[in-house]
C-alpha cells in the first residue's frame, strides 16, 4: 500500500459530506482539479475506487463508505491529539472548529471579531448548517463546539447557555394582522406560513408551539435560509416564525412588522455544546468561557 496523507483523508471527509467535488472545493478553498487529484491520490495509495459519479454528484462505493467510517473516528482521535498537545502550547495559538445553526450567523461573525482580539493566534473554522447537520458534525467529533438554540436531548453532551433567543410570529407591515393588538394565538389557524426546511431548530420549535396551542400550521411554502424567508414575508407571501436576533434591521426600518400575539416573544435561548465526552483543548475552553461570560452583553448591545 502507498503512503497517504493526512490532507487526502480530510479531503475525502469533505467530498463525502456533500456529495459534490465542486462543493468540497468550496467548503477547502481549493480548484476542483485539487480535489479531484487528492482524491485519486488516496484510491491510488488503497487500490480502491472511494466515488464514484451519480450524475452531477458523487455517491460512495461500498470500500468508500467503509472508509469514511473509519477515517472520521480517526479524524477525531486526531482531534484529542491535538487537544493534549495544545495543552503545551497554551492560549498562544490553536485552532477550534465550531459549528453553529444557520440562525446564528447573525451574530457570531461579531462575536469571533471580540474573540479575535482577545486571543488573535487562535483559528476558528467556522461551519454553518441546519440543526439536524450540525448536531451530526457534534456526534461524529468533527465540531468540537456547537452553538444552537436548544440543547439536544438524546445525546451526551453540555450545553450551556450564553444568551437569549427570543422567537415571534412576523408579517409584512400591511398584513391584516400587522395593527391589532393581544391577539389570540389561535387566530394564526386561517394564515399561511413561510416556514423553514425539515431539519432545521427554528422549524421544530415552530411546529411544537403550535402544537401546545393545538392550532393547526398551514403552510404556504418551505424554503432553506432565513433571508429568503425573511424576503417573503415582506412580499406578503405568509407569516413566519424566526429568531427576532435574525430581523433586527428589518424590524427598525419598518419592512416588517412583529405580531403581538398573547404569549409571544417565546424566550428561548442560545447554548455553546460539546460532547460530554470531548476534551477541549485550551483554545475551545477560551472560547467557550467567552461566551458564557460575555457572549449574551455583547449581543443584547449589538442588536
């Protein structure tokens, strides 16, 4: 068997997670050809084929998907290496990979700006998905801390909270709804939503409020990012349900109005998680203490 490298496999880890070479050239900041090259290195060095094409995509052979297993368990014993090894080094630099629900890129560029200038030798690589993907990055040790809107419950981790995330029903501002006052939440039964995809946290919490008020959702449409949904609503296609840390300039500048519904906003909150399990180097106990002690200030001034 021909050498590899440790590149080759977090390459392929890459590739593997998207299905897609172009988008695993986008995730590394490399050509396509770049990918392609490491990847044919790796199948090279085993005398495997690891993809193979499904249409503008790629699938994994069987050898591939009996890889990838193996390769992320080794890809996070490497990652506690790392961890014992930065213990040596100290607060001098370092390197964290963190994972955040898509809702929080509203704030946490502003948070790794304050960061950075605590600690300016310490990289973040910064991963942004759906709840249900990033909860998947956090189990299979690839993030070694999360930031999401409500601690998972069926798996064995810490989650502490940093910040409040108040959540509230949207309109545009000439919605039928959008002047009357201590509506109640029943009266959402004969609107339509825009809501977000399967899989995402502000989804799941949507459809558990309506729920415990045993109101029906009607939804209009899905879509995958809070902007568009955002841009919906100002078009008058529905209402939605979102994180008002997410419509803040929207909300002052009167392109959308925020529904006073009985019992809304729901405060809810935003919680910086690890595995129970993980050992965090000293460059992600950094962070994780800068969060928890300054992270919810910074945002509640922010915002």
């Amino acid at each position: 068997m021909r050498p590899y490298t440790f590149k080759q496999i977090q390459t392929f880890i890459e590739v593997a997670r998207h299905k897609s070479v172009s988008k695993a050239a986008e995730r590394l900041f490399v050509t396509q050809p770049a990918v392609s090259m490491q990847i044919k290195q790796l199948e090279d060095a085993f005398g495997l084929a690891l993809i193979e094409p499904m249409g503008r995509n790629i699938r994994l052979t069987h050898a591939g998907e009996a890889f990838l297993t193996h390769a992320i368990s080794a890809m996070g014993q490497f990652k506690d290496l790392e961890a014992t090894m930065a213990e040596h080094v100290g607060l001098s630099k370092g390197r964290i990979d963190l994972a955040v629900v898509s809702t929080a890129k509203y704030f946490m560029p502003m948070l790794l700006v304050h960061f950075g200038k605590l600690f300016p030798g310490i990289d973040i690589q910064l991963n942004i998905d759906n709840r249900e993907n990033v909860l998947g990055m956090m189990a299979r040790n690839e993030a070694d801390l999360v930031v999401m809107g409500r601690s998972p419950a069926n798996m064995d981790c810490q989650a502490t909270p940093f910040a409040t995330n108040p959540l509230a029903i949207l309109s545009a501002p000439d919605h039928a709804l959008a002047r009357r006052k201590q509506l109640p939440f029943s009266a959402l039964a004969d609107h339509g939503f825009v809501v977000r995809e399967q899989g995402s946290g502000t989804r799941a919490a949507m459809e558990r409020l309506f729920a415990e008020h045993q109101t029906s959702l009607k939804v209009v449409m899905e879509m995958p990012s809070n902007e568009t949904i955002k841009q919906a609503v100002m078009a008058g296609m529905g209402l939605s349900f979102l994180s008002l840390r997410t419509v803040r300039h929207e909300l002052a500048g009167g392109y959308i109005a925020l529904l006073d519904i009985q019992g809304l906003p729901q405060q809810g909150h935003w919680y910086i998680t690890h595995l129970s399990q993980k050992k965090l180097s000293p460059a992600a106990q950094a962070f994780r203490s800068f969060l928890i002690e300054q992270g919810g200030a910074l945002m509640d001034s922010w915002s």
